[in-house]
C-alpha cells in the first residue's frame, strides 16, 4: 500500500500554514510539507514542492487542499496531474473536486479531458488577447508602454516655450524629463531648434576649449 503525502501552500500575507497541515493529517498523511510563496512563484523555486514531488513514489497518493496549489495556472495544474498520474501516483483534494484514486480506470480520461479544456482555455485568451491588439491598433487605443502626458501638462509646456523658457527651465518648472520637453515641444513646432537647446543642458564646456563661431552663428544663438 502507498504513503499518503500532503503538500499546503499558502500566501506571503497568511500568517501560517498550520490549518491546512492539520487538515492534511487528519485526512491520513504521513508527511505534509508546506511552504509559504507567493502564487506568483514559479514552481521551480517553490522548494516544498519540489521536495514533496522528489518523494513520491508509485502508488503514493498526493494529498492538497485544493488544486491550485500544484500550480499558477490552469495548464500548470493539469501538466502536474499528467505527469503525476504517468508515474502512477494518485491525486486527492480536500475540496471533492479530484480523486484520481477513487475514479480508478476512468482517471486517466478525466485528466486527458482537462487537458484538452486547458489547451482550449489558452487559445481562447491568446485569440482574444490578439483580437484586442488589433481592435486597439485600428482604433488608435492605447497598445501599453509608459502612458504619455496629460494634455495639460503638454499645453503648460508649449505656454512656457512660447514665453521665452529654456529646455533647462522648462524641465525644472514641470517635473518632466528633458526628452519628453524636447519631444512635445517638437510636436507642436515650437522653441526653434531644441536640438541646440538640448546641447545646452547635457553639454558642459571643455577647460581651454576654443570656441569659433560664424557671425551668424552667433545671430541664429542670440535669437534662439
């Protein structure tokens, strides 16, 4: 007859694992390993888990509270269940959702069947992930990235700009990065050539640097 191992998983924000582990024993395990991670955590680093999969052997049952625990998503729980009933090892949650065990011959279908509705799960979310992509691009919606500025706060660039600020000023008046300053600036074709006005602001001169300048070189900065 087969060991009965329990595996408990909860949250960084719950305090201890302890209900789920008493839960595990009174439903006849052995050994329970439990860990706290967060459901994010690649199961890779989830070090009881992997621990508790080391140590199953076939005929063992594997006991959780519920099936999320052996996974982040729906196809990592039903890959586990495969690979664990391909090894000949029984499943069981507390919840009475799954028990491989009790199913007997018809297991293997019932994890073949949620296999499939897992296949079909992730092309549903990456077609409609798609759709949305496309119904954004065509519509002119955002596709993600940093969001742009606030109409405002571009109008309040542009203001300052017309009166006569510098890049530099303007950078330090609003808050906002020189790159953006340049490129608002460049969109609503104001301030002349900000490039220039750029060199200003990241440039410093040169100890015994000579400087040459064109008599309208010098007209072109006076104006600027």
């Amino acid at each position: 007859m087969g060991r009965i191992i329990g595996y408990a998983r909860v949250s960084t924000t719950i305090q201890t694992t302890d209900p789920q582990v008493e839960a595990l024993k009174a439903a006849g395990c052995t050994r329970v390993f439990a860990e706290k991670v967060s459901s994010r955590t690649p199961e890779t680093q989830r070090i009881q888990l992997q621990a508790a999969l080391t140590v199953l052997e076939e005929g063992d049952e594997l006991v959780l509270s519920k099936l999320d625990r052996i996974g982040r998503t729906m196809l990592e729980v039903v890959n586990r269940l495969h690979d664990l009933q391909s090894r000949g090892i029984h499943v069981r949650t507390l919840d009475g959702l799954l028990n491989t065990k009790g199913l007997g011959k018809m297991a293997p279908l019932v994890i073949g069947l949620l296999t499939g509705l897992a296949e079909v799960e992730r092309s549903l979310i990456q077609e409609r992930t798609q759709e949305s992509v496309e119904h954004r691009r065509r519509t002119g919606g955002n596709l993600g990235g940093r969001p742009g500025l606030p109409v405002v706060k571009k109008n309040h660039i542009v203001k300052l700009r017309e009166e006569g600020h510098s890049l530099r000023q303007i950078v330090t008046l609003t808050g906002v990065s020189l790159a953006a300053v340049q490129k608002v600036c460049k969109e609503h074709q104001v301030g002349g050539d900000l490039v220039t006005d750029q060199s200003s602001v990241n440039q410093q001169p040169v100890k015994g640097q000579v400087k040459s300048r064109s008599k309208s070189q010098s007209r072109v900065s006076q104006v600027a």
